[in-house]
C-alpha cells in the first residue's frame, strides 16, 4: 500500500516485482483518489504459489 497516485510508483512496482519473481500474482489491485474522500491512495493484493 502507497499514499501515491502515481501508477510508477504502485502498480509498475508490483508488475516489476512479478517479472522478477516467478510463482508471485497480482490478486488485487484497487486506487483510492481525493474523489473517493481521502488524500488518495494504492493497494495491491499478492499472492505466492
């Protein structure tokens, strides 16, 4: 989880992650911006095997 908007920051992280780490996926992902009540934030979900 982040308190960034920024899509280099939140998912390209995670994409990088997976690419470098076989048997690890992307769940989830979900993107909270000031619309939605807050100052905005990420959240990604992953899960081994």
């Amino acid at each position: 989880m982040t308190c960034s908007l920024l899509h280099a920051e939140n998912g390209a992280q995670l994409r990088d992650f997976i690419a470098r780490h076989p048997g690890w996926r992307l769940l989830a992902e979900r993107l909270w911006t000031p619309l939605d009540g807050g100052d905005g934030f990420y959240a990604g979900c992953l899960s081994r095997g």
